[in-house]
C-alpha cells in the first residue's frame, strides 16, 4: 500500500485529488495540508510514501517545502503538482529535491500512474520535460563558464561508459533512446543508469541531469545540443 500527503491551499482540489486516489486499491491518502509549514509538519508524523505539493502555498511555499522534506525524510517522495506547467517553479522544484511533476488538471489515469511511477523509486520526468529543465539551467547560468569548475571527485568512479550515459541522460534522452544510440539493450542501459545514481550518491535522473551540468561535465549549450525525441 502506498501513502500519500495531499498538499494544497485549495480544498477543492484536495477533495478532487482524494477521490481519484481513495478509488485505487493500492492507494492511501493518510493526510491533508493546507499550506507548506502544515506540509512539512504532516510529513514528519505520518512519513508518507509519496507527497503531492502544490507550489504556490501561503505561510510556507511548496519549493522550500520540499526542500525540507526531501532533506529530512530521503524516503519519502515529492511530487511537485502545478498548474502553470514548465515554469521556474517547476526548476526549482526539482532542483531542492522533488521527484517529478504534474499538472492539476491531467487525467486522473495520468495522476495514478505518476504516482505509482515515483512510489516505484522512478523519477517522473519524460524527456521533453528534461530538455526544459536543461533549458531553463543554460538561461540561468548564462555568464558561468561550467569548465573552468574542477570536475568533482565522484565522477572518476564512473566507467568510461557510464559517463556515456550521463551525457545522454542530462542532454534528455530517455532509456529507449539511449539504448539506440549506444546499441545496447533496455537491461542494460538501467544497470548503467542505476550504478551511475548510486556512485555519485543521487536518488533518480533528475538529480544526475542536474549534477551533470552542476558539475561541469556538460555544457548548457542551447537547443542545439538537445537530441529530438522520437
């Protein structure tokens, strides 16, 4: 059975949300927040499996709400909810800690399966959503120069393979179309995948796209740079 934490200023949305998720047998709503201080709170007595933040919240907003919870409660997951799509918020979000996103108003199929999704220990970001993610970090980061930062001592554990798929991983690719660009099957590249999050002390893709480009070891160069999807 997987808890939850609905978090979100407006009741009406919670009531929503708690009737799409009570209907699932393998879902639990343990709790409700009605801003970010309340959120935090309720996820340290309950420590739900997954918490749905909304990002916009009075007193405390979902951003640095999920930072604290993801610093404190590692195990447990956020999911950033919002109603503007892929925003700054969004960025900052999954920058502090969050495991994913999505909006409000998408199908309630949608909202089950992206729960389960990061309950699982995935990352809920399709590649599209990577690719602004990069976007954004390359708008903001416009007068760093990431080469001139000494590459940080974690990377010399990866193979050379597996910096491969860094590479790939932050500039967007999925696991689909890693596999075709390195020839290698779907197995494969999640062992990769997964040796590489557990080498460098990070929980899911998210992170290592971000440490990608933290750390200097890819460039924010533009549109240019980001593989199409297929």
């Amino acid at each position: 059975m997987t808890t939850l934490l609905l978090c979100d200023d407006q009741a009406l949305v919670r009531v929503g949300l708690r009737k799409i998720l009570d209907a699932e047998d393998d879902l639990e709503v343990v709790g409700e927040a009605g801003d970010g201080e309340d959120a935090v709170a309720e996820a340290r007595r309950l420590r739900p499996d997954v918490v749905l933040m909304d990002i916009r919240m009075p007193v405390l907003d979902g951003i640095e709400a999920t930072r604290r919870i993801a610093s404190a409660q590692p195990s447990t997951r956020v999911v950033v909810l919002t109603t503007f799509g892929l925003d700054g918020y969004v960025y900052d979000a999954l920058r502090v800690g969050a495991s994913g996103f999505m909006l409000k108003d998408a199908p309630p199929e949608e909202i089950v399966a992206a729960i389960r999704v990061v309950a699982n220990g995935d990352a809920l970001l399709a590649p599209s959503v990577t690719r602004a993610v990069i976007e954004e970090f390359a708008r903001r980061s416009p007068d760093e120069e990431p080469t001139s930062r000494p590459e940080p001592p974690a990377l010399d554990e990866l193979t050379p393979r597996e910096r491969e798929v860094l590479d790939l991983l932050a500039r967007g690719l999925s696991n689909p179309e890693i596999c075709e660009r390195l020839v290698v099957s779907e197995a494969t590249t999640k062992t990769h995948v997964a040796r590489i999050l557990q080498k460098l002390g990070l929980r899911d893709r998210i992170q290592a796209v971000i440490y990608a480009y933290e750390s200097g070891l890819v460039e924010p160069g533009g549109s240019g740079d980001i593989p199409t999807a297929h």
